[in-house]
C-alpha cells in the first residue's frame, strides 16, 4: 500500500527543482519485480508584478516517468535499476506585465543502479552509483539575455541502510545521495559559447512504514535536500538561479485493505516555507499537499491511481510583487508487477 504515495506524486511542486523523490521502495518489494509509473501535474502560479499588473500563470504543466526493476540474486542479494526524472522547472511569463517573456526550463533523467545486502532477517544496507544527464534554457527579455545549457552527463552515488520487522510490516530505511556534477557546453546571449558547471544537491531520505493491524499500513517519509549548496552560475551572465535555504519535504499516511484486491490511502504533505528572498524563476515558497490513492491487484499484478491538491506558499516584496493562493493539482499511476 505504501506503493500510493508514488501514483499520488508526492514530490510534485516540492522545494528547488525537486520532483521525484528519489525513493529507493523498489529494494524492498518480494521477489523480482518491475513497475513504471506516471504523474501529471498542472500548476496555477500567478500574482501581481511591482506595477500591481496581473501576471497571468507563469507555471507549465509537466509530466514525470519513472521504470523499475528488482532482482533477487540468491537470499542475501538483490539488484536494482531505476530510471527517473529528479530535478526540473518549466516556467513562462505570457504576454502583459512587467515579467512577459520571462521564460525557464530544466531538465533531467537520471538512471541509477543499486544492490542490496541482506545482513538479517532485520538488518539490510545498499549501495549504488547515478549516472544523470541535465539541460537547461533561460530567457530574460528584461535584461536582454539568453542562456541555453546543453545536456551533459554526471555521475554520483548513494548509500543507505535499512531496519525490518517482517511480521508487523515494520521498515524504517536510510538513504544518503550524493552530488552530481556536470560540465555543460553552453551558449550565452545567442553568440557566446562557453562551458560551465551544474551540480545537483546532495539529499537524505528517511523512509518507513508500520502496519498497525493486519489490514492498515501507516508509512512516510522526510526528505532533506541541500539546495542552499545549489546554484547555476553562466560564464557572462553569472548566478542566474540560486536558493537562500535547504528544503526538508515531510509525508505521512495511511494504507487501507479493504478486499483481498482492493486498497486505498490517503497521504499528506508538508514543506515549511523558508522565508527567503523571492525569485522570478519561483515564486512560491513551501507548500502543503492532500493525496488520495486506490490500489487494485490482480494475480501478480497491481494497478494504482492517485490524485493530490497542493497549496503552495504565498510570497511578497516591494520590487518584485506578490503572488499568493496559488497551487497545483497532479495525477498519477503506476503498474507494477512480480515476476
């Protein structure tokens, strides 16, 4: 059942660029395993620019891919491979306020391979390497600049270890993940070529879950990213995105089996606004989310479909504007199956 905190997207509009979570559950499924998973998220982010002009929505809807597989390699091994989209942004300012034009996008697909080592009944720990490409694009008509970043390639790893009571459903599993860094060939203001460095943060997941009674499941997870580390630095253009302070993204719920076939859970969110200076690029600043999720499984199969509403943090300033009571509505779903 925890499996409905994916199909519910709870990454979805979360702190810095962050979108998928980085969950690593797919280590702890029985058996061989494969799943692929889909979220769509449509956001309204508007406001009033410094002359009190409307802004219009400056957010675009985007979608998320996530793939799985899981082997067992005898008792004690098992090996993963995942493959997903961490980090993003898709921005645009439309036509009549101060901001038109104003546009950004990042994006990234990562894939990464873990194994896992099974110390006891109990005790677990895993260990993998990420290999992540990220590209990017910005246009500031204000300032008469473009920024267009080239996809390149950068390598990482994580390392966690986890904690187990099979027969209450008990898991409590730590992750840490590394940076990962690329150099990027890039291409300012439409004639500069030049190369610079993008490093995603490091984070830390803390995931777990307890069954309560034989048929209710409670499970969340706090997630730490270190975006106050982050920043995007063009050779001519310098800091053109950055973050005041890190982000911790907390989610709780609960699982319920209604029929041998038949599961749902509701989940919540909650990321504390940090109160920093207002960005352009976001202007948002932490959120709070509601998840709904129903599971239905099949022989070795299972089906699951998810919707959350989130509500973003209002942000304000004197030379910037306001942009407040904004959110999001994001669907998902996911297909996965023992084999």
């Amino acid at each position: 059942m925890a499996a409905l905190v994916a199909a519910s997207t709870s990454a979805a509009f979360a702190g810095g660029l962050d979108r998928s979570g980085q969950s690593v559950d797919i280590l702890f499924e029985s058996g061989n395993y494969g799943e692929f998973s889909f979220g769509y998220v449509n956001p309204t982010v508007t406001g009033l620019d410094p002359f009190a002009t409307p802004t219009g929505n400056m957010a675009l809807s985007y979608n998320m891919v996530n793939l799985g597989v899981k082997v067992d390699l005898g008792e004690k091994f098992s090996l993963a491979l995942v493959y997903d989209q961490p980090f993003g942004a898709d921005i645009a300012y439309p036509a009549g306020s101060f901001y038109s034009g104003i546009a950004a996008s990042v994006s990234s697909n990562a894939v990464t391979a873990v194994g896992a080592y099974k110390i006891s009944d109990r005790f677990s720990i895993f260990g993998g390497v990420t290999g992540q490409q990220v590209s990017a694009s910005l246009a500031n008509p204000l300032a008469g600049y473009t920024l267009e970043v080239d996809p390149a390639t950068g390598y990482g790893y994580l390392a966690g270890a986890a904690f187990q009571i099979p027969d209450i459903a008990l898991r409590v599993a730590l992750t840490y993940r590394s940076e990962v860094s690329s150099t990027n060939d890039v291409l300012e203001f439409g004639v500069f070529p030049g190369t610079m460095n993008i490093t995603t943060p490091q984070s830390l997941n803390l995931e777990f879950q307890t069954g309560l009674n034989p048929k209710t499941l409670l499970f969340g997870s706090i997630r730490w990213v270190d975006w106050s580390a982050f920043t995007i630095d063009a050779p001519i253009g310098g800091t053109v995105l950055s973050y005041d302070s890190d982000v911790i993204t907390y989610s709780l719920g609960v699982g319920r089996k209604l029929t041998d076939n038949l599961s749902v859970a509701v989940t919540a969110g909650y990321e504390k606004a940090t109160g920093g200076t207002p960005s352009v690029l976001s202007p948002t600043d932490g959120n709070i989310s509601l998840g709904l999720g129903m599971t239905y499984t099949m022989d070795n199969a299972k089906f699951t479909l998810g919707v959350r509403k989130i509500w973003v943090g209002d942000v304000s300033a004197p030379a910037f504007g306001s942009f407040t009571d904004n959110g999001a509505i994001a669907i998902g779903g996911k297909v996965s199956f023992e084999f």
